[in-house]
C-alpha cells in the first residue's frame, strides 16, 4: 500500500523495507501466561535453567563498561527451531531469546516433560 502511495506522489519506493512473511515471536513469560502454565511465575528460577540444560539456551556474557561480566540469555542451535535472536532492546551487544508462536506449544510440551517427568503417561 505504502508503495503505490509513493508512486502515485512520484516518489520512487526505494527507501520502504520489503514485506517480509516471517512467524509471529514473542518473549517466553507472555507466552507462558497465554497458555495458562504455572511455569510463567518461574521463568528464571526454573523455565530458563530447564532450558538451558535441554540445550535449547545458553548463557552468553560480555564485559560491561565498569569491567563487570554480564551474563544474558540466546538460544542454541537446537533452540533456533523454536525461536529466534533478536537484539536486546536493553543492551545491543546482547540477544534476547523470543519464541516462534505457533511452535511453543510443542516446546512448552518437552519443557513439561523435562521439569515433571512422572507427568508423563506410562
């Protein structure tokens, strides 16, 4: 739409970003709260760790500008099938894990399993 408008004002379109068709990403506590799960009060104590040790996130760090080490959250080649990184919106030189939508349910599944395993039917 926005390139027919430029066009119609003689302004070449150039300078618009393409449409890009990617999957819809949200943070994991929003998500978690979304689909009910207690785990949404936990992200840190429990989500994340579990995760981490599923190797689906890793902790990264980076020096900080007083020489303190900060450590922050990406996701792990095998977590690249469930989310992607995005620049942190805190920080640029750290990521910020976000979830593919559609793909969470099947993540919150195996994250499930991990953390209640006598959930799992026998």
């Amino acid at each position: 739409m926005l390139t027919k408008i430029a066009q119609s004002e003689h302004i070449s379109p150039a300078f618009l970003s393409d449409y890009v068709d990617e999957p819809l990403v949200r943070a994991i506590t929003p998500l978690l709260k979304e689909m009910r799960s207690p785990l949404f009060h936990h992200v840190a104590k429990t989500v994340n760790p579990a995760l981490e040790a599923m190797g689906i996130l890793e902790h990264l760090s980076r020096k900080s500008t007083g020489n303190t080490i900060k450590k922050f959250w990406s996701l792990t080649e095998e977590g690249l099938k469930y989310g992607r990184n995005e620049t942190s919106p805190n920080n640029p030189r750290e990521t910020q894990p976000l979830f593919f939508v559609e793909r969470f349910p099947e993540l919150l599944a195996r994250l499930d399993a991990y953390i209640n395993p006598q959930s799992l039917p026998l």
